[in-house]
C-alpha cells in the first residue's frame, strides 16, 4: 500500500517487508495500491485502519501509526511516560531499562485507571526498582495499575518501601505459580497473569498491615 503525496513522492505505508524481500529476489516489479496521500498522519490512519484486525501486525507498530496520526490517547501515553522519566521503545531503540516496550499494557492500563493512575503506577515501579528491566514488563505495569484501581486508599510510601524489599523476578515467580494455581483449579480466562501480579503485590503489601492495625 502506498501514499502517493501532493509533491508526487511515494511513500510506503504496508508492505515493506514484502518490497525489501522483492529487492533482495531481484524482483523488479511488485503490485501496489496506490492512494492520494494528504500527508504523514494521514497515512498513519490508513496503516491502522488497514491493519487493526491483522494478528501478525504487533502492537508496537499498531501504537506508532497512533502516535503520528495523533490519536489523543497515545499521545496522553507517551507523555505520561516521559513525565515518569522513562521512554517508549517503538522504533529501534536498545531493550531493556528505561525503555518501555508494552504499548499494549500501557494502553490497557490508561484505560483503566487514567492518566493519573498510569503515571503513579510508572512511578511506583521506577521508585521500588529503579535499572530492573523486568520491573516494566507489560504484566508488572498493567498488575500494578489494577492494584490501584483495586485499592483506592492504599499507602504508596508502603508500597514502595515493601516492594523495595523483594526482587522483581520472586514476585513475579509468585505471580507466575498464582496465575498456574488459579487456571488449574479454576478454568477462567478473566484471570490472566497481569491478575496474578496485582494479586501478588497485593500480598507483598498487606504483609504486617492486620497485625500493625490490631497493635493500635
């Protein structure tokens, strides 16, 4: 598929893979739809629209388009993650802290607890755990925003001090060893590995709080 623009450039909006394969054939020739391109972010838009429902089309791909045509929810995203002092990973950019490659989580988690709710669960994470790549894994990021929405109330100096306690991996192990027990016992597709990992945190968190409570 390919933007043909008002200064008569063509631009390739899906297929490139497929091109750069025919290149490397020697193939000289290859079909293309060609559409009257308005510009950049118009062709954003027809790469989504195109490619919303397609399996084989990652998320990341699918949260770039978004961002160049300037949907107000990827860009509310991004900037809640550079506020947070980390970075998306979108394009080529290296893995790993602080980079963020689970647009997906990030989108889930945005919707359910908002700007704000997203931003503290950023926050959080990067406070308990600052330089662990695994502290922003999509299932850490979306657990932690539904330990949000799940407790309103909750002390975020106490759980950043009682997560600070634990290594990343063991909850997530934990989370893991959850979510294993729960579809065994239980056959249910609501209860995913995000759910076990806010499951988790929530027994990090509660560890001491009765007993403290009972104290008083």
């Amino acid at each position: 598929t390919v933007g043909e623009r008002p200064d008569g450039s063509y631009w390739v909006v899906d297929g490139m893979q497929r091109l750069t394969a025919a290149r490397k054939l020697g193939i000289a020739m290859v079909p293309c739809d060609v559409f009257q391109s308005e510009g950049q972010e118009h062709e954003a838009r027809v790469f989504r629209l195109k490619n919303r429902e397609r399996t084989n089309v990652s998320s990341i791909a699918l949260f770039r388009a978004q961002l160049t045509e300037g949907d107000e929810q990827s860009l509310a995203i991004a900037d809640v993650v550079k506020d947070a002092g980390l970075k998306l990973a979108i394009r080529d950019e290296k893995s790993g802290w602080p980079y963020i490659r689970a647009v997906k989580a990030l989108e889930r988690s945005f919707e359910k607890v908002g700007r704000e709710g997203l931003g503290l669960a950023l926050q959080i994470l990067s406070d308990a755990w600052p330089g662990e790549d695994n502290a922003l894994q999509g299932d850490m990021i979306y657990g932690m925003s539904l330990f949000i929405k799940k407790n309103p109330d909750f002390d975020v100096s106490r759980v950043v001090d009682k997560l600070r306690t634990k290594a990343v991996s063991g909850v997530l192990r934990a989370a893991d060893a959850t979510y294993r027990l729960h579809r065994d016992r239980n056959d249910s597709s609501d209860y995913g590995r995000a759910m076990a990992t806010c499951d988790a945190i929530t027994v990090i968190y509660n560890r001491g709080l009765r007993k403290k409570r009972a104290a008083v």
